[in-house]
C-alpha cells in the first residue's frame, strides 16, 4: 500500500526512467554499450554526472563478477548500487521523528521552495507519534508569512510564537526558545524567510539566529538544520544546495515538489556529493503529501 503510493506520488520520475530504460533492453546489445546507455540515462534523469558515473562504474566491476546477465539481473545490480550511494557510511542519517530526545529545528533554504509548507506537514509527523510540538514564525520579512506558518499551526493544533512583520527574526527566535524550555515542548520548528546563499546581511541573520539557539538551548536538546530544495529545479537545485552550504551548516535536506517532476533523480546526487542525508521527500500540498525519505521504497519506486 505505502510502496505503491509512492510509486504514484513519484510517477513522472518514475516515467522518465521506465522509457529509456526499456529502450536500452529492447534490441540486442553488448554489455558495455547497455551500461554506457544506462550511465547516459542517469544523467538526463538528473542523477548528475559525477554521480552517474561512480554508480556505473560500481555496476561494471558487479557484472565482472556475476554471470548473469540477464535484463533482471543487471537492473537488480543498478537497484543495490542506487541504495549504496543514498545509504553510503559517510551520510549520518538520524531518524529525528522516532528520536528519544528534545528537538529543536531550524528551516532554511531559498524563496518559495516550500519551507513554510514542510513544517506543516512536518508538524504532523511530530505529532501523530506523541510529541508536542511549537511553532516560531521567524519570516517576519515576507507579508504574509506569519499568517501563513499561523494557519499551518491552526491545523496541526498546535502553540506559535508569532513575530510582528519586520521584527528582527533572531528576537522572534529568542522568544521562541524561552517558552520552549519554560513550558516542557518537545519539539520546536522554526520558519525563516526565504534567502539566496549570496546575500551575505540574510547569511548573517540566519547565523544570528542559530547563535541564540545554541545559547539558549540546553546541549542534550537534539538540534538540526533542515535546508528545504525544490525538486523541480533538478540539477540547479543541487548547485544552489552547494552554495548554501559554503555559508552555513546543514544536517539534512527536505526535497519538496516531487509530485511535480520528472527530476527526481536529483536525490542522487545531493546525497552523494554533499554528503547530507535526504531525510523527507514533498509529494503534494497537502497537510499528509510527506514521506519520510527510505532509500531501498524511493529507489524501487523508480527504476
Ligand atoms: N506540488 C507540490 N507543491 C508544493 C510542495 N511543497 C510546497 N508546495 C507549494 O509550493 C509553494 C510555496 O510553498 P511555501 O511553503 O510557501 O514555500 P516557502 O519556501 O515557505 O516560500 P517563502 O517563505 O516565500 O520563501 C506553495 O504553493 C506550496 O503549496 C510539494 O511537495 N508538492
Ligand atoms: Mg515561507
């Protein structure tokens, strides 16, 4: 039931792999040629080049060993080597909604790429397995956005610090902290405003904000940064997830819009070239369009 929701949530991916692939298989073709036309389908999937590469690299040195080689066999190989790379040992993947600890989140990443929207459906997730959960809105620079993330609270059912537009977004996240230690929360989201890795006073902002995080925030709290990337923006997505992280540190990404796109392949190489896990995956605009991210479902559900 989950898997093939899944695979109809990730049905234009999914698509774009199926074509080509059965292309690749339907006339008879040495081995070489069949890897090398798999290779160029990763990358126009949006697997990127590099990652492309070490993936068929690994399933060339697989199929010296392995005597079959038949159409099942080979996509079974590329299936394994596909997990290998979104599961490496370098990734640390820490599943924060089953966590036995106190969390604080703080949502990064560009404009309109679905952060305000990811906490949402986030919220859900924290609270349908038992936590209690508040809200900061710290995008006091958008009109709207504190309204926006307030409806989202609404709901979810849930408590909010509401800044006043144009408040320093780090005062916002200050209040935010004190009620969260004070009145035993265990989970505390933050939505930022939406900003490019280049403008350095927003960077600047953003580490302001983590600095009074970090200080008012007892060390056995667990504390992450999600950066939130549009899926439909491919490959641009994962340069524009480099960028940002020159500029700032990130434990773990939220790739939204993958109902939307053909360029599900970009995971890939966000795993593999940034060494970030991807933890959740945005299928849709609703309150329960959220996955949390399984390498072997995601892989299955489109190759
Ligand atoms: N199809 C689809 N749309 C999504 C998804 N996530 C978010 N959106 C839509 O993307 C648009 C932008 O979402 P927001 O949550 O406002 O994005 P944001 O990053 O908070 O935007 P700013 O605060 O302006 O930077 C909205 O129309 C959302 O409904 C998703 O997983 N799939
Ligand atoms: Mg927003």
């Amino acid at each position: 039931m989950f898997f093939s929701k899944l695979k109809e949530n990730l049905k234009k991916t999914k698509e774009a792999f199926d074509v080509k692939m059965s292309n690749i298989f339907a006339d008879k073709k040495d081995i070489n040629e069949v890897i090398d036309e798999i290779e160029e389908t990763l990358i126009l999937s949006d697997v990127g080049y590099e990652t492309s590469t070490k993936i068929c690299d690994r399933l060339r040195e697989d199929l010296k060993k392995q005597v079959d080689k038949s159409e099942q066999a080979i996509k079974e190989l590329l299936r394994q080597e596909m997990i290998n790379i979104l599961v490496a040992d370098d990734i640390n993947i820490v599943d924060n909604i089953n966590l036995d600890k106190k969390q604080v989140i703080l949502v990064v990443g560009v404009n309109g790429v679905g952060k305000t929207t990811s906490i949402g459906k986030l919220t859900k997730l924290y609270k349908d397995s038992g936590k209690k959960v508040l809200l900061a809105a710290a995008d006091t620079f958008r009109a709207g956005a504190i309204d926006q993330l307030d409806i989202w609270a609404q709901r979810n059912n849930v408590d909010i610090c509401l800044g006043k537009e144009m408040q320093d977004p780090a005062s916002v996240i200050y209040d935010a902290t004190k009620k969260f230690n004070d009145e035993g929360y265990d989970v505390l989201i933050c939505d930022t405003a939406g900003r490019l890795h280049n403008k350095k006073n927003l960077m600047d902002e953003l580490e302001k904000m983590k600095k009074i995080i970090d200080k008012n925030i007892s060390e056995e709290v667990y504390k992450e940064t999600i950066m939130v990337l549009d899926a439909t923006t491919g490959q641009n997505g994962a340069i524009q997830a480099k960028n940002f992280l020159e500029k700032t540190d990130v434990n773990g990404i939220f790739l939204t819009k993958l109902d939307s796109t053909s360029k599900g392949g970009v995971v890939f190489s966000i795993v593999d070239e940034l060494k970030i896990p991807v933890k959740y995956i945005g299928v849709g605009e609703k309150i329960e369009d959220i996955e949390k991210f399984d390498a072997k479902s995601f892989v299955e559900a489109i190759v």
